[in-house]
C-alpha cells in the first residue's frame, strides 16, 4: 500500500480534489490488500469459482456495452394501452369504494388500502414481519391480498387493486430512461447472488433498467438493430435435469432423469402420476391427453409442471395450493401420486437436510459451494438448501454456454442473459450459421463434468425481429405481432416490413 495511505492525513489540509484522489486511492488499495489476504485462504473450490466469474467479464461487459434497441412508436403505444387501462379500472374501484366508504381509494397508497379492508371492510388484519426489527405490521402487500381475495366482499376490489398496480408497475418499467442512442441497457452483477446467478439493475449510468424480469407484454418493444434478427435461446426443463441428475449421483434413483430425458418432461409426469389414464405410447397423442382438464382451468399436463416444480422444491400443500389457487387436499393427493412415481425426491430431501445438519454447506453438481448461516433445522434454510443445486447448476451451465458463445461464435452479438437463456442479434444472411453454432456450444457444456454419467440439457431457439413472441391466436397483442419469435426451424418464410415512413423511428432515418 503506498505510504501515504498508511500514515494519518489533516483533511483539513486538504482541497476537495486532493480528498476525493485519498478517497479513491484507499478504495483501490484496500481492496486490493484485501484480495490479496482472501486469495491465501482460497482452497481449489473457491479459487476455480473465482476465476470462472473473473472470466464471464468480457461477454458481461460486452451486454452491458451495447444494451438493447428500443422501438418508440411500440414504447408509447405500450405505455399509453397500460395507463389507459389503469385509468379505467381505477374509476371502477372508486365506483365500489365509494359505497364502501363515501370516498375514492389510492390502491398504491398503503395505509389507504389497509384502511379499506380493515376498518371499513372489517376483514382480519394481515401482518408482515420487518425482518431488521422483528415487529409485525399491517400489509397490504400482494401475499396479503391474495389471502384477503378470498373474501366474497373483497375478491372484487381486490382484484382491481392487484390489476392497477401490475399495470402501474409496467409502465413505470417502459418509461425508464433510454439513453441518446435508442437504447436500454442494463447492468449485471456477476457475483450478485449466492447461487451464481445474475442480477441485474439500471446501468452504470442510471438509465435502463432490469432487463432479465421483462414480462412477454413488455418485450415487443426491443428489436433487433435493421437488417439484424433476433435470436433467443433456453435450455429445456434444465432445472428439473439439475434434479435428476443430482438425485441419480447419489444412488437414490434415476427415474426422474428418465422423465425428463424423454423429451417431454411433463407428458411423462402424467403417464407416470395417473397411470390409469388411456395413453397410446404414441407421443402426441399422449399429449393430447395429457392436456385434458384435471381440475377447474387446470389440465392434468399444467398440475404435473406446476405441481411438480413446486414439488420438487420442498412446497408444503397449503403454500403451492394458495398459489396455484386450488385445493389443499388436491395438492396432497398430488404428492402422494408424484412421490410414489418418483421415490427419489423425497429421498434428495433428506440427504440436503442431513447435509445441511451437519455440515451448514453444500457443493453443487458444478462444484460451486455455498455456505448456510440460517438455522440448519429450520424449513426456510431447508427449501433454500433444496433449491439451491438446481438453480445454481443452470446459473453455472447458462454462464458457461454464453462464454463459449462470446468465444467462438462472432457472427452475433450477445444482449442478455436470462438466467436459462441467451439473447443474441445477427446479420440475417447469417441465421443458420449462427443459431445451429450457438446450439452446438450448448452441447459442448456437459453437466456432471467429466463423471461417465454426465448429461447435455437440450437447447432450442427462436427467431424474430422483436423480443415478443408471435401471436397468431392474438390473445395478447392484437395484430398478433407477425415479426415476433417464432421456433427456429432452418426455415423462416416471412419477409420482415419495417415500420412505414409516418412510423419510422429516428435510427432507421439516413441524413445526407
């Protein structure tokens, strides 16, 4: 550390320039002194995660670098269809409020809304823990919503309320600050989370915003830069592949493994979970079968996806049946039915629970370990725990795919990812070269390492010119966005129509 930082300064002495220059250097030093006494207690686990971050720099850096174009005319029009229908939902709330109570009610105001249910309404009061204090307030937070939505006369103010603050809050997210060049960026914080995950945030420069929790209403308005294409890339069912394998690696069995190596993780679930059902072996048929309603909305292929994901991680029936809005008894009948079919989850939950019991760590499939400081005999740690592998294994097989692509496929340029995908852009000349690369690098990853018994996770793409996927039924954009992400067949017979001149956008005008 330079001398000057190591012996006691007069900042009294000092301008303000000459202190921001000390503030500067002793956050650089420091730092640096600190990596240094770390990196000595490193074993070989922590270092290979250290420098498997340190080398997701260069394509982190790159996404950040040059963000994601954003179409105006599609950014207003969004904005105002969200705002417009807020507007008109909130008149119907006042309408309700004020045989309530005489007067309107502000949804997003919280002492308004717990007011309204509880003093006026009388319904029971819904609590909150402050987890810096300890103490319990009023809430009238989204859990406790849903909760209160079960009253008949509530469900319908209720409903309104939620509506409002979800269309808010999507206009709120379209209006963050794109820079001067039309585009949204966003910043990533590699080591942001304990699994390995990326966050993300508003850029370095306070622009921009989250740009990995961007709902399918509010993609169409990125698109690709002119004469590029999108590209977008996921793993299937990659978490439950995570499952699987961990659960075949410690001896429990592999009979989950095989549902999700089917090819149809959930179809499989169903042939397995209600085996009295009439399947043909033939796959689409089964399908067919499978999507047939089990209960209410829900057809018996969603209760094996939800149900089984919501399973899988440690999901009492009272929790997964509050948010799936159905029965508790249905949940356990579920349970019971799914824990017959595959003895070995219950099984993986036991050996994290001992794991965690006795040592407070787990090592992933991946080989990145993470230390639990909660209470080891606790249900909170415990599903954290179960969770855990899963998601850390995909976090780490996501980030090794997106530097190998940063690697070895240049033709494209890397947007974002999505913690299971990536967003690419390309000249489109050069879609099947790119998409069939950006595949190939996803099945050169294998999860396990170099264990015998080690698998790829299946990837697949999908191309467009707008982030939104196409609608052909229409049921969220109305001219069923023809130019959205369609599933990449080598072949895409559409002939893209940029906006007409009354529409074109400001980057797409030349200047002589």
């Amino acid at each position: 550390m330079p001398k000057i930082l190591t012996r006691e300064l007069d900042a009294s002495k000092l301008s303000f320039q000459q202190k921001l220059w000390v503030y500067n250097a002793l956050d650089s030093a420091v730092t640096l002194e600190i990596s240094h006494a770390l990196k000595s207690q490193m074993d070989e686990v922590a270092k290979r995660t250290y420098e498997f971050s340190l080398s997701l720099q260069a394509p982190v850096l790159s996404m950040m670098r040059f963000g994601f174009r954003v179409n105006p005319a599609e950014r207003a029009a969004a904005i105002r269809e969200f705002e417009d229908k807020a507007d008109f939902l909130l008149k119907r709330l006042n309408l309700i409020a004020f045989e309530v109570w005489g007067k309107p009610l502000n949804p997003n105001s919280p002492k308004q809304v717990n007011d309204f249910f509880y003093r006026a309404l009388k319904l029971p009061v819904q609590r909150k823990k402050n987890k810096q204090t300890g103490e319990y307030s009023e809430t009238s937070d989204r859990g406790a919503l849903e909760t209160l939505e079960s009253y008949f006369n509530a469900a319908l103010p209720v409903r309104h309320i939620m509506a409002i603050r979800e269309l808010k809050k999507l206009a709120s997210t379209l209006k963050s600050e794109v820079e001067k060049d039309g585009r949204m960026r966003t910043s990533f914080n590699i080591a942001g989370t304990e699994t390995g995950r990326f966050s993300s945030s508003s850029s370095a420069f306070s622009t921009g915003t989250n740009l990995q929790n961007q709902t399918e209403r509010l993609r169409r308005v990125y698109v690709a830069d002119p004469g590029y294409k999108l590209g977008v890339f996921d793993l299937k069912t990659g978490e439950s592949f995570a499952v699987g394998l961990k659960c075949h690696l410690l001896g429990l069995g592999r009979a989950y493994l095989d549902a999700c190596s089917s090819g149809d993780l959930h179809t499989s679930v169903c042939k397995l979970v209600w085996p009295g059902l009439e399947w043909t072996g033939d796959p689409k048929l089964d399908k067919a079968i499978a999507e047939q309603i089990f209960y209410r909305h829900f057809s018996y292929r969603d209760m094996a996806k939800r149900g089984g994901h919501g399973t899988n991680y440690y999901g009492t029936p009272w929790t997964m049946a509050k948010h799936l809005k159905v029965d508790v008894k249905l949940i356990e009948v579920f349970q019971q039915l799914y824990f017959s079919a595959f003895p070995e989850i219950p099984e993986w939950h036991l050996w994290v629970a001992g794991q965690i019991q006795a040592h407070a760590q787990l090592t992933s499939i991946f080989g990145r370990r993470r230390h639990f400081f909660g209470r080891t005999r606790d249900d909170n740690t415990l599903r954290e725990a179960i969770a855990y592998d899963p998601q850390s294994c995909i976090a780490d097989y996501t980030n090794t795919w997106l530097l190998r692509v940063y690697q070895n496929v240049r033709k494209c340029q890397l947007l974002l990812q999505g913690h299971d995908a990536l967003v690419v852009q390309f000249r489109e000349g050069d879609e099947h070269e790119v998409v069939e690369g950006i595949i190939a690098q996803a099945q050169t990853v294998r999860l396990g390492g170099d264990h015998p018994d080690s698998i790829t996770i299946p990837a697949e793409a999908k191309v467009g010119w707008n982030w939104g996927k196409e609608d052909p039924k229409k049921k969220m954009h109305k001219d069923g966005n023809p130019f959205g992400l369609r599933d990449y067949t080598g072949k895409d017979d559409r002939k893209y129509q940029p906006p007409s001149s009354s529409h074109a956008q400001l980057l797409d005008r030349r200047f002589s």
